[in-house]
C-alpha cells in the first residue's frame, strides 16, 4: 500500500496544497487532477521521491520512503512529461540502459518483445532520432513491460500516442492492475480502462 498523510507542497512562496490524505491498494486506478500550475507534476514527483515536500510523510508498505530509497526505487516505474531516452541509441539500448540504471536483469528477447509489444516491431534497432514523437513515446512507455515494479506514476502518458496506442495504453493499464499493480497518472485527455472505477483526486 502507498500512503499518504497531511501532505504539503510549496512552489516558491507559492502554496500548491497542503494537508493531502489518501492511500492506494493493489489493484487501484488514480487520475490526479486540476488546473496547470495546482501542483499535479510536483505531487506525482514527490510521490516518486524526487522532490522533497514541504510537509508530510509518504509510506511505502508502512515505511517512510525516505528510509528505504533504493528498495521503493525498485519497486517504481516513473513516467514523465519527457521521454528520458537517449537519441543516438537505438530503442533497444534504451530499454537495456534504463534497465540496468533500475537494477533490473533484461535480455533482448524480453526487451524486443516489449517493444513490439507498443507497436514498434522493425524499429528495434533504429536510432531513436529518426523516429517519430509517437515512436518515441512508445520506447518510453515499453520501460513499463520489462520489470516487475508494481507502481506505476504516469504524468501525461498519452502525451502524442494516437488512437491506437492510447486503447493500447488502456490495456496494458488494465492488465497491470489485474495482477496486482497500482496506477497513478494525470491525463488531459479520456483515459479508460475496461472494469475498472477510477479513483479522483482533485488539486483544484
């Protein structure tokens, strides 16, 4: 379970929110939402343990997440605005650095079928910059298939996927909470996964 009490955020002199109280189970879907600016990016990297907040404590499985850095790392997937690929590499590189850099053991039958898992079948081996931003955003997403955490923090995971990549992102979402995993993501646009109630919570 990830827990969260009386959690407060500043930007600045700037107050995003304060007070922030809820918990997330195995199996559980939660959007984050509110305007530009209410603090949704600067939560969800608090959450990962890259921003200290201004207040409050977050707990993984009962333990600060300060106290067990390396361990909670192991066991999150982050996603953010940016892709973080390398595009001199090719997608399967990616995968593999970004494996190596989360402690995770990757061989090129996982990574490759993770990538034609998004779409990316005879694109393994390309360098990166001459793919599309879609493709790109796809290399980024395939970091998801390779290892076992079971936290997804997702900002803006749509982010230039078509249509056909967003139903694939809602399956795979829907796959991940079935056995166990928890998702937590802000989207502005329609994110939904077949069985599931989304949980919301406003920073509005």
């Amino acid at each position: 379970m990830l827990e969260i009490s009386d959690l407060a955020c500043a930007r600045g002199d700037h107050r995003l929110f304060s007070g922030l109280c809820f918990a997330l189970s195995a199996g559980e879907l939660l959007q984050v939402e509110g305007v530009n600016g209410s603090g949704k990016t600067s939560l969800l990297r608090s959450l990962c343990g890259f921003l200290i907040p201004e207040a409050g404590t977050i707990r993984w499985r009962g333990e600060d997440i300060r106290e067990m850095r390396e361990d909670y790392h192991a066991e999150m997937v982050y996603l953010g605005h940016h892709n973080a690929i390398k595009d001199e590499l090719n997608a399967l590189e990616n995968l593999h650095i970004n494996a190596g850099l989360s402690g995770c053991a990757l061989d090129d039958k996982q990574a490759i079928a993770a990538l034609r898992r998004m779409g990316l079948k005879g694109r393994e081996t390309l360098p990166v910059k001459v793919l599309s931003q879609g493709q790109r955003r796809r290399v980024a997403l395939a970091r998801l298939l390779v290892g076992n955490a079971p936290l997804w923090i997702l900002d803006e995971p749509l982010t230039a996927l078509d249509v056909g990549a967003v139903g694939l992102m809602q399956e795979l979402i829907g796959e991940h909470l079935a056995n166990g995993g928890m998702v937590i993501y802000t989207t502005h646009q329609p994110l939904e996964v077949a069985g599931v109630t989304t949980r919301r919570l406003s920073l509005s």
